[in-house]
C-alpha cells in the first residue's frame, strides 16, 4: 500500500487495521514524522514503545525480528519505532517477513522513519505491493497546507484560532508540523482551553507564550550556519543561548531548510539554474520572497555530495540531542560550529 501527504489522513485508519510494517519517507522528515506519530495513535494496541537506531539494524539485521516477536517485561503489547537513514533497514525487515513466512509468529507493529529515503528506495520496493505494508511519501508542504493544518491542531485542541494567527505559527515553525503543533499545545494550555471547553486565542496570547517569529526566531541562526558565514555564527550561537532557543527546535528548523535544498537541487538537476525557475515553480519548493537570497546563496555552497553528507551529520546530532538533553545545547553549538565550516569550503 502506497501512500503521500495528500491521501495519508484518509489512507491511515485502514493501514491501522491492515498493516503490521510501516515505512515513512521522503524529504519532508518531519512530516514524516509527524505521520508515524499518528499511525501510532491509530494502532488498536499500541502499547510500549521500543526504539532502534538504523545503524543497529544495519550491523544486526536480525534484531529487528527478535524484539518485534519478542514481549516486554510484563507481558504488554509493543510497537518498534526504528529512526533510520536510506535503506539501513532494508535487510532487517527483509529477514521480518522472510521469518515471518516461515513459521515464526506474529510480531508487533514495526514503524520505520526513514531520512534520506524515498518511495524509490529498496526498502519502498520491498513493501509497497504487499497487503501487511505501508509506504508514504512526503515532501515539504507549502504555507498553506501547514496554515491549515495548524487549524486542525487548533480545533482538535479547543482553541478557536483565526487564519491569519494560524499562518503566523505556520511561519515561525519554519512549515514544521511538529514545531507547529508545540506551539498549538503550549498556547492551549495557556488559554486554558479544552475540546469540552473552546476559548479563543489572540495575538497577544501567542506573543505571552514566546511563540518564535521571523526576528527573533531561529532563521538567522539557520541561515548564518548553511550560508557558511564562519564570522558571523558565534555571535548568532549567542543570540541562541540569550533567547534561551529550544535547541531540538532550532535543529529542526535547519533540517527543514536542508531538505528544502535537496529538493531544489533535485528539481533544477546538475545543471539548471536557479534564475530558470518561474514563481510557479518557487512556490511550489517552498521558496519565499523574503528566503529567495538566502536559498540562493545556500544552493552555491551546498552542491550534491554536499548535502548528501549534510543530511545523515544532521541526523547523527539530533540522536545527540535527545539522547543527552542536559548538554543539548554545548552539542548543538559544537555540531553548528562545524557545519558552519563545512559550508564555508569551496
């Protein structure tokens, strides 16, 4: 089973019900995400979650196997949530199904997000025509498909929200649904509001909650770091720590900018220009009036192999990040720091 953002809401109870393995990719890595996040609220019996790295699937593909048949402690229900790269977990679901085939037992269901991977991918190909799988594609949305998103988040929380404020949160969370939903959660409860009981939210209510904004949020910091500007990202790593910036946020607000360029190289090919693209075309990828410099002096800077060995570093940090928040933000400054410099190379 194939699906992408545009039929994944209509798409996921019946993949819920149907499905034992699920593989979410594409260049929108926190929609995908965000889409496995609700497959996860959907699945009858969710139960406890047990997290694997791709990189352990791909030294031990049998692992996958063992601790999806495998029960917790108290005898709970399980689903495994794998945070992989490509196809680091190809062999191991490989050796799931073969397993499975033979004889082996019922697993638990297996969720698989996969950076740097799309619907072409031999993980893709190894699933996509069987009944038990799920495969969905996301690419990065555009402003107003997050604007209406944020709304939902907003209806579902019980907060009556205008399209302008919507769009407001939209901008701030850099398109991420995931920053965007934050945001939604943290200004619910600050108004107090609930689905049995709605209260409506203002402007003012956004700026109490210290919603980021195009100033003083994470874009300069994001910009200074993939434009290579080596003199100016220490003082911009001290704006980070005086505003007291969520360091996840701030990561992922990066990763949406280098999956954007990915996109744009894809599109433009090893030898278009970005002056070809029409406003048609910009849309499309996501490029805003307000972004266009900065995306074309990124693009300068990030060519092909580039960002292919952006994308997994980018990857690697944030597992640093949430596996040691105490020091998350002396991480993010060390790994920023170092892409910084990285950029700056000819």
């Amino acid at each position: 089973m194939k699906a992408t953002q545009r039929d994944y809401n209509s798409a996921a109870p019946r993949a819920a019900r149907d499905c034992s393995i699920f593989f979410f990719c594409g260049p929108d890595e926190a929609g995908a995400a965000a889409a496995a996040t609700k497959m996860v609220e959907l699945l009858e019996d969710a139960g406890e979650r047990v997290e694997i790295s791709g990189g352990d699937l791909r030294k031990d593909p049998a692992m996958l196997g063992d601790e999806a048949r495998s029960s917790s402690l108290f005898g709970d229900k399980r689903h495994i949530y794998v945070r992989a790269t490509g196809d680091e977990a190809h062999d191991a679901i490989k050796i799931l199904i073969e397993t499975g085939e033979a004889g082996a037992g019922a697993a638990a269901p297996v969720l698989v997000v996969a950076t740097s991977s799309t619907d072409k991918s031999r993980t893709a190909k190894l699933l996509e025509k069987r009944k038990d799988a799920l495969v969905a594609m996301f690419w990065p949305p555009d402003l107003a498909s997050v604007t209406g998103g944020v709304r939902q988040m907003a209806d579902a929380a019980g907060l009556k929200l205008g399209g302008d404020l919507a769009e407001r949160i939209a901008r701030a969370a850099g398109l991420d649904v995931r920053l965007a939903q934050s945001e939604v959660t943290k200004l619910a409860l600050y108004c107090d509001a609930s689905p049995q009981a709605p209260k409506p939210a203002t402007a003012e209510d956004l700026d109490a909650i210290g919603a980021a904004t195009d100033e003083d949020g994470f874009m300069p910091v994001v910009n200074a770091v993939l434009g290579g500007e080596v003199n100016h990202i220490n003082r911009e790593l001290a704006r980070m720590r005086e505003h007291g910036m969520n360091p996840v946020g701030l990561l992922l607000a990066i990763e949406r900018r280098a999956a954007q360029l990915v996109q744009i190289a894809a599109k433009l090919g090893p030898r278009g220009s970005f002056d070809r693209l029409d406003r048609g075309q910009k849309a499309q990828l996501g490029i805003f009036f307000r972004d266009e410099r900065d995306i074309r002096a990124q693009l300068t800077r990030w060519h092909r192999r580039k960002l292919e060995r952006l994308t997994p570093r980018l990857v690697e940090l944030h597992r640093q990040l949430l596996s040691n928040s105490q020091a998350a933000e002396m991480l993010l400054a060390q790994g920023l720091i170092e892409i910084t410099r990285f950029a700056a190379r000819r």
